[in-house]
C-alpha cells in the first residue's frame, strides 16, 4: 500500500514518496522506520530514530555492535540504491538510512551517556549538513546506492574520530 502525501503537491511533479511502502522491508528501513517521512528536516529525524537502535545495539557488546554497523553499511548501498530506483529519485530526502548507518559508525566504541550522544549526534549532524572535504567530493561524484551511503558513511566515520578526540582530551 503506498504512502500518502501530507501536503498537497503544487509541483507539475507528482511526490516520488507515493510510490513507496512502509510494508516493504526495503522501504521501511531505507526511510528510517518512518522518520524520513519528517516533512522537515528528515535528515535529522532520521539520526534522532537511529539513537534507541544505537542504545539496544550496544547492550550486545562491542563485536556484535561492530558487526551490526558493518552489515546496516554493505546492506544500505542497496536498501538505498532499490529505494532511489523505486521513487525514480537520486538521494530523495526521505531516505534515510545513510543517516542511520552513520550514527551506528559515530558510536563505535564509544561508551554511552546522554552527553556522548548528544556531541556524536552534533558532530555527525555537522558532518553531514556541512560536508566538508572528502564528504563533499563524494556527494557530488559517486552515485547509485554507494553514493547515497559513501558521504554518510565518511561522516560518520569523522564523527567518530571527534567524539573519541572529545573524551580523550577530557573535553567530554
């Protein structure tokens, strides 16, 4: 069952979301169980919904968080690249789980608390939105589902670097 528009499109363009389905397994993941839906700024909403899987993930231990991350990577240039081809839409802004993937990759071997969560998700939110170079040359340059996944995946990466430089120093 498709989903429906919430607003009423005034664009000659019909809304690609319509095409998609939550029931879809694809689908649902590649919109962020939902939160890519956000009307704005689903990029966001989609990091915020990747934080409990972050938290139930981590009960699991490092090497299975590790694992998890890798496989929500690898798996996510295609759940990404079967859902763009889908909506006929490079990187719609409803796809959303390059945001997921990166927060699992800003967490890793992190130990959790409410302050480390909320710098990884500001740096990773930073990375993402201000993409600074490789990110940005990677944005523009690969396609498909790998790019979809790769500037997520490099910020997420630097995320990580910057919260593990953050407690190091004792700044957090």
């Amino acid at each position: 069952m498709p989903l429906k528009e919430k607003a009423i499109n005034t664009s000659a363009e019909p809304n690609p979301v319509r095409l998609l389905s939550l029931k879809n397994p694809a689908h649902f993941l590649a919109l962020g169980f939902g939160s890519g839906l956000a009307p704005k700024a689903p990029g966001t909403f989609g990091s915020l919904a990747a934080i409990p899987l972050v938290l139930l993930v981590a009960l699991s231990g490092n090497l299975f968080y590790l694992l998890l991350t890798i496989l929500a990577c690898v798996a996510g240039v295609w759940i990404c690249g079967k859902t763009a081809d889908d909506m006929g839409v490079h990187d719609h802004s409803a796809i959303v789980w390059d945001e997921v993937a990166g927060m699992l990759l800003t967490f890793i071997l992190v130990p959790l608390t409410p302050v480390t969560l909320l710098a990884g998700f500001v740096l990773f939110r930073l990375f993402d939105i201000l993409k600074p170079w490789p990110i940005s040359y990677l944005d523009k340059h690969i396609h498909g589902g790998l790019g979809i996944m790769l500037d997520d995946i490099l910020a997420g990466i630097l995320a990580c670097v910057g919260l593990h430089a953050l407690m190091t120093f004792g700044v957090i």
